[in-house]
C-alpha cells in the first residue's frame, strides 16, 4: 500500500484534458478549498454521529488535493491537465465487526448518508476478534513538521515553456532521435485530517512536483525508446528542465543496435532505477498481510539472515521533506526511525494494528506502507561497481511481473548492457533474467553510493552474484 503523504482517496471531478486548440487555459489556484479546520471539524462532526448512531469505535478522513499537468510534444502543447478532488472515508466499528464507506460529497447530508450505510455494512459483518482502532498508547502525541508541503504556484505558460526545454534538449543529443512522446511537468498538492474515537486528530499538507521526458530513436536496426524525470516535494529541488531532457536523450541514444545473448549464468548489476523494486519484493515479502496469509517466501524470517552480512537497512519516517516522510500512519499510529535489516539479520516485520494482532506482535506503524528505507552503501560509485563485476549483465529496464511471492522465484524479461573488463561494451534486448529473491539477497556483492530518490526506498545500484541470463 502507498504511504498517505499524497491524497486524495476520492475523486469528485474528472480530471480536464484541453488540446493545443484551446487555450483557456485552468490555473491551479494558489489554496485549497477548504481550510485545516474545515477538514477537523468536518472529522469531528463523523466521529459525533457515528458514535451517536451506534457505533462503538469510528475513524474518519478528510482529504482534498489538486493538481495541474502539461505536455508538450514536438514543440507543440498537446494536453493540459487540472484536477481537483475531494473525499471522505468513514470506518465504523460495532464490537468487532467492522463497516466501511466513502463519498466524494463534503455536505451535511451526504455526510450522514456514509456514516449510516458504514453502519448498515458493519451489522452485516462478519465479527473478526482482531479487527479495531490501534491500540491508544501508540497513537501519536506529537505530530513534528517534515516540511512536506511547497507549493510550487507556477503558471501554465510557465510549465509550457519549461516542457518545451526539456524536450528539445533531448531531441538535441543526436539526430537519430526522430520523435517524442514528450515532456511533461506536473504539479499536486494536498491536505487532510484522520480521526478517530480514541480522541486522535491530525493531518498535514503534502506536495509533489515532476519534469519528465520520453524519445525514440532510430537506426538500420530499429527502433529504441527511453526516459528520464526528477521528482521532489519542492520544485526548488527538482533537476533543470534542459538536464532532464539531455539524460532522456542519452538514455535513449545508447539502447541504439541492441544484441541479443547466449544464455549464461553471469553477476547482473540492477542500477538504481531499478534497484529500489528488490526493496519492494522485500517489503511485500515481510508486511504483514503476506505473513499471516503465509504466502511469503520469507515467513517466520525475524531475526533471520536473510540479506548479505554488510546489508544495512533502516526506515527513517522523519527526515524532512522527504517522499515518504509521515509522523503517523494510517491509523494514527507514530511513526519511529529503526533498524530494519542489521548485519544482514532481519529486525522487524511492517505491520499494521490488524495484522500485529494476527502475528501476535505489535504495530509498527505501518499501515498504508513504509517511510523512507535507506539502503546503505558499501562505498564503491557505479564506476567502480562496474569494475567490481569485470564481467556481466548490467540491467536498466524489466519487462512482465514474473515474481512469486510464495516461493520467491524471479523470472523477468529484461533489457540493459553487456560488460567485460569492467566497462559497458554495447546494449542488449530481448533477454530474461532469472534467480531466486533468497538467493539474490544473500547473494548481494555490494551497494552503490549512486542514489536515486524517487520515492520511498532509497538505494544506489546493487551488485548480485549470479544469476541466470535467458537469451538465444
């Protein structure tokens, strides 16, 4: 599940696409539309008649956000986005059985509408010994400012002619590159309030802001298509329009006249793009849902070693103005900095209150996902990573989901490049990497110092041992 720092749940205006025609053109406004306050007492007013229509326990949220897009493609402006949503979802709790419902109408009556059909739905649940609000006493006492919000207030002329940089820097690289699926800026903001019986109130603004870029080129041998963007919760951080464009043309440029490979069994250096997604195979292996379903690869893996011995993994939810920075999940629980993984050694599981309750364990303030894992490197620059392999596969796109979640087998089509001595000699294509997730992360060979941060797991390229490279 995502992390909450980008709401809303519920849309209730489709999102408006104008062509280059039309010129009237929407402006994200400069605030939302209905205050903090607003949004608490709105909360407050759902936990009343809940609680006064029967139920025992009750939790609510309260979002609103907009956003504004625009893409330019071969120099001409070729959609302009606006959206702007609002919602609210009601959980009620009578004993242990549990309802739930949402609605997009902020009004007194649609509001008492979803309380009574949440009501209706818990009466006919089942009753679930584990389901329920967390427990008080981890519920936050004080929510820190992460700085997450930064409103980036830039008018579409603006992000027109920003759009129009970035996609003729790409189209610079080289004269191969023949067309464009083009550049887009982008810009979303949002803020809400989560509530519930226990007498937990809180919210926060969040924003997150883009630039990105696509092209194709071609030679006697095909066609190649690739991308580049910068994302971050202040535009002030983001990469230049023109830098984007000129690694998207780049990128692009040197998948040009791809091989294809004998089948091998050879190191694969996954870079950092790419990377983050063994994180993700990881996390879903050790959330709670997979565990207590037993259908993870990793059951019953606490206290295990599970990764390399060098391996260093932390979640730290309170770094400011990160992606995935909370002060509280999703149920209202604090967020705490940990070790996750030490010395290769598996430290803690992600889970939320129902989940815990299922292990028999307690919360650990991950309902809705994980905050910002930190992935430790052993030091060495992608350089030095490709010395490090001398010989291998380096991977910088996956095709298909061939992951098993049970037994952790890794099967995925792939594209990258072909390494010997140490250095990159050409591109390839059309070939499939495969292993075992338990073997690939105990296989790990070393961590690079070239992060990318997009989201919420951070890490630079990761070197794995071997693993089986399907070709011709």
């Amino acid at each position: 599940m995502s992390n909450r720092n980008m709401r809303p749940e519920v849309r209730n205006k489709p999102v408006h696409t104008l062509n280059a025609d039309c010129l009237e053109v929407f402006v994200s406004d400069s605030s939302f539309s209905y205050s903090k306050e607003t949004l608490q007492q709105i909360t407050q007013d759902i936990l009343d008649q809940a609680l006064k229509q029967g139920a025992s326990a009750c939790e609510a949220e309260v979002s609103e956000g907009f956003g504004q897009s625009v893409t330019v493609r071969q120099d001409e402006v070729e959609t302009i986005e606006y959206n702007r949503d609002k919602g609210i979802g009601v959980t009620v709790y009578i004993g242990k059985q549990r309802g739930h419902a949402s609605t997009s109408d902020l009004n007194p009556q649609a509001i008492h509408d979803t309380v009574k059909a949440a009501l209706s739905i818990a009466k006919f649940t089942a009753s679930d010994e584990f389901s329920g609000l967390a427990d008080e006493k981890f519920m936050a006492k004080n929510i820190p400012d992460l700085d997450l919000y930064h409103p980036w207030g830039q008018s579409v002329e603006a992000s027109i002619e920003q759009a129009k940089v970035c996609e003729a820097a790409a189209l610079s690289v080289d004269k191969r590159i023949n067309n464009s699926e083009g550049a887009t800026v982008g810009t979303q903001e949002s803020h809400f309030i989560y509530g519930n019986s226990m007498g937990f109130m809180g919210g926060y603004a969040a924003s997150r802001h883009s630039i990105s870029c696509a092209v194709i080129a071609e030679s006697e041998q095909g066609m190649q298509r690739d991308y580049w963007y910068t994302t971050s919760r202040n535009a002030a951080e983001l990469d230049n329009a023109r830098s984007v464009g000129l690694r998207a043309g780049e990128k692009t440029v040197r998948r040009l006249d791809a091989r294809k490979l004998q089948t091998m069994q050879v190191p694969v250096l996954f870079d950092p793009s790419l990377a983050s997604g063994l994180l993700s195979h990881f996390v879903s292996a050790v959330s709670g849902g997979s565990l207590y379903r037993k259908s993870s690869f990793l059951l019953d893996s606490l206290g295990q070693e599970i990764f390399s011995p060098f391996i260093e993994l932390k979640e730290l939810p309170h770094i400011k103005g990160a992606l995935a920075s909370a002060p509280f999940d999703n149920e209202g629980v604090a967020t705490h900095a940990r070790d996750v993984v030490s010395n290769g050694v598996l430290q803690g599981y992600f889970l939320g209150s129902y989940s815990a309750r299922k292990l028999g364990m307690a919360t650990t303030g991950n309902a809705g996902g994980n905050h910002n894992l930190i992935l430790s490197s052993t030091g060495q620059d992608f350089a030095g990573l490709l010395k490090m392999m001398g010989k291998g596969l380096l991977v910088t796109e996956l095709l298909g989901h061939g992951v098993n979640p049970v037994t952790g087998d890794y099967s995925r089509g792939a594209a990258g490049f072909w390494v010997e001595n140490g250095e990159i000699q050409y591109p390839v294509e059309e070939i499939t990497i495969a292993g075992n997730l338990k073997d690939m992360f105990k296989g790990i060979l070393a961590v690079g110092n070239d992060v990318l941060i997009r989201g919420s797991k951070q890490c630079g390229s990761i070197l794995v041992d071997r693993m089986t490279v399907a070709g011709e």
